[in-house]
C-alpha cells in the first residue's frame, strides 16, 4: 500500500464520517441505551449493523455503480429508477430529516438557551435562514461545517470518556428480550443508508479527483475510508448508548430523546457543557438542514427537466419541510417509522444485489426480488395500521413477522427461485 492511498483514504474517511455524523442523529443511541439498560451489548450491535455497517455498504454498492443510486435501481425499471429515488430524496429531504434537524434544533439547542421560546417561530426563522444560503450559495456553510465536526468530535469523545470513568449512575437490568432486533430496526433512522445511496457519487467523484483511474485502486479508498468512517461513527454511538443505559435505573424518570441527551451532558459537564451543546447543535442542524435542502431542489430541478426553476423547488420543499416540522422530534421520528420500515427493505436488497456482482444473473432476478420485498414490506407495515384482524392474523405466518423483518425470508426465497427459473431459461 502506498503511502499516497493511505493518507487520501484517512482524508476521504474523515470527510465520509462529516457526512454520515450530525448532531440530529445524537438522539438515538442514548435513548436506545436508556430503553434496553444491560441488554446495551447486543442491542448496539443490532444498532451498529444498520446505522454504521449498512451505510459502508450502501457506499461500496454505488463505487460499483459509478456512484448512482439511479443506476442499481434502473435493473428494476427506468420508472422504479426514476420514483425510488424520488422517494428517497423526500425522506432525506422536507418529509423527515430536514424537518427532524429543526425540531432538534429548537428542542436540543434554543430551549437551552432561551426557554421560553417559540417553537413555530423558531422554525420559521430557522428555514428563513436555510432558504437564504440554499438560494444564495456561500463558502460561510461548508467552513462552519468543517470546523463544527471535529469540534463536535472532541466534546462527545470527552463526554465518553468522562462517562465511561465517572459514571451517572447503575445501569439496570430492565429484562428486555429482542433488544438486538429492535435496534436493528431502531438503526434506519439515523437514515445514513439512504444518505449513502444518495451521497454515494459524491465520494467516488472525491476519489477520482485524487487521481485514482484503476477501479481496484478506487475500491481499496473507499473501503478504508468507510472503515475510517465506520470506526469514528461506532465508537461514538456506542459511547452515547453506554451513557444512556447508566440512566436506566433513574425511577419515575421519563425523558425524551433530546432531554436525555441534554441530561447526560448536563451531568458530566455541568451547564456549561450543555450551553456548548446546544450551540455545536444548532449551527450542525443548520448546515446539514441546508446541504439537504440545496441537494432536494437540486434533483427536483432535474427531474423535472427545469419546467419548475431551482428558487420554485427550494421555497416549495421550504414550505413542505416548515409544516413538518411543526412537529416535536419523538413525533417526527414516530411517523417516520412506517416510511422507513418499507423503504428501507428495498434498499437493504437493493445494496446487496449489487455487491453480489456475478451472482446476480440477470436484471429480472433483481426486479422480482426487489417487488416481492417492497409488496411484503408494504403489507407487513400497512396491514397492522388498519385494524383488519384477519390480514393481521395471516402476517403473522410470515417467518421473522414478529422480529419486524418478515420481508427477508421471501426476498431469500424469491431471489433463489428467480435465479434457477432463469437458469431454466437460458
């Protein structure tokens, strides 16, 4: 290995974990740690597998797809293509994540500082100041993003550390079955997977730049700097899991996922640690809430082949992402559940196809495989919604159905059958 390779794989490393680390993704691990107690361990690798491994894999799959996550869905169909990404850009976009950085702004960041603030016009204000620097690009965000991760890097790892020597309190045993398969699912929402098959031209167009031709030399990059990348991101939810589960045995204690976290500050670093927070938080939520919004307008643009201008995009998704955001973070993350417990399947099948290379022998082996998870998802998700008693009881025989990954086993199944049927074919 060349020493060339090596430090553009530390560079490109550190620069995927800025782009996978926000301050809204905080939330989780703690709050998951407070809810398992001493069940911590293989709850956080249930976490880790779909909130770190996923997204390194996401990557890869789209270095091998030359970055486009509309080129491993067009093996479905050019309209599959073409309205899965769509789906994807709107969770990423004004549906979820945008509107989820305003809440946590406003819940992690301004109540801090100023309590008896306004939470609707603090949203406004917040997407008034997004909406500026979206419709007038300026190198201020991408500086103030460069400087806030490693800072924000510094203070969770010092918030770790003093946490793990000095500990809050006992962590408790809750008596939690299942926990690994529950944060399995706990894990989509940090939504990385998903910035990964969105971002993931982003970084092989960074590799390229570096002078990098030879698609082995390319692999090798990417893969030590996702590793990079997973290794920072691992270390750092599995502290703050480590730090929620010593406040499982606070009695008579119910906290959201914004006041646990703030809590957990507030009792290693005192107020003035919460302050700092609250402010890191803030300006983190703010510049990711902008790359986003910049990013969703940019691919309506196109989508629409510029019939509707890039300014009507960014204000309409500015609207959308405002009436989301009305919304505190528990609730956003509550109706985001059953969005990602369909798309997610799809693209956990999707990335794995396509690191399967060869052994994938056609495209229509990939589209049926893709549908049948996306029906069984859509089904396994919608049919408990509606309270119709006999659909419910028929899920039931779906193996996995009741560890919420009653999709796999027929993706498995299909999979198979369509290989050999094609196989027959040929």
């Amino acid at each position: 290995m060349t020493s060339k390779l090596f430090k553009d794989s530390i560079v490109i490393g550190f620069a995927l974990f800025a782009m996978f680390f926000g301050a809204g993704n905080l939330i989780f691990p703690p709050f998951l740690g407070n809810s398992v107690g001493d069940q911590f361990v293989p709850a956080l690798f249930g976490f880790l597998l779909t909130g770190v491994g996923l997204p390194l894999l996401g990557i890869l799959a789209c270095s091998r797809a030359e970055g486009s996550f509309e080129k491993i869905a067009s093996r479905v169909g050019p309209r599959f293509a073409m309205v899965s990404t769509a789906i994807l850009i709107l969770a990423l976009g004004p549906v979820i994540a945008i509107p989820r950085t305003a809440s946590t702004t406003y819940e992690l960041g301004i109540v801090t500082l100023f309590p008896s603030a306004n939470s609707l016009i603090t949203t406004v204000v917040f997407f008034a100041v997004c909406l500026f620097f979206v419709l007038k690009p300026t190198s201020i965000v991408d500086a103030i993003g460069k400087f806030l991760t490693p800072v924000l890097l510094i203070v969770l790892i010092s918030i770790v550390v003093k946490g793990i020597f000095m500990p809050i309190g006992d962590i408790a045993p809750l008596g939690i079955e299942g926990t690994f398969v529950s944060s399995f699912k706990e894990g989509y929402q940090t939504m990385d997977a998903i910035a990964a098959m969105i971002f993931g031209s982003i970084v092989l167009a960074s590799v390229q730049s570096k002078g990098y031709k030879d698609h082995k030399d390319i692999s090798k990059v990417i893969m030590m700097a996702g590793m990079i990348a997973v290794l920072g991101l691992a270390i750092i939810y599995g502290g703050l899991m480590y730090l929620g589960a010593q406040t499982s045995g606070l009695e008579h204690v119910s906290f959201t996922r914004t006041q646990l976290v703030m809590y957990i500050v507030k009792e290693v670093f005192g107020s003035f640690g919460t302050i700092f927070l609250s402010i890191s938080a803030i300006l983190a939520c703010l510049t990711t809430a902008i790359a986003l919004l910049s990013a969703s307008a940019e691919f309506f643009t196109k989508l629409f082949k510029g019939r509707v201008p890039y300014v009507a995009n960014a204000i309409i998704l500015t609207v959308i992402s405002v009436l989301m955001a009305t919304n505190d973070v528990d609730s956003i993350v509550a109706l985001a559940g059953p969005a990602l417990d369909v798309i997610y399947p799809l693209v956990i099948v999707l990335i794995v196809l396509t690191l399967m290379g060869r052994l994938v022998k056609s495209d229509r082996v990939v589209a049926w495989t893709v549908y049948v998870t996306l029906v069984v998802s859509l089904l396994t998700t919608l049919v408990p919604m509606m309270n119709i008693s006999s659909l419910t009881a028929l899920m039931t025989y779906l193996p996995l159905h009741a560890a919420g990954l009653g999709w796999m086993i027929p993706a498995i199944f299909t999979f198979i059958l369509a290989t050999v049927l094609t196989k027959s074919t040929k």
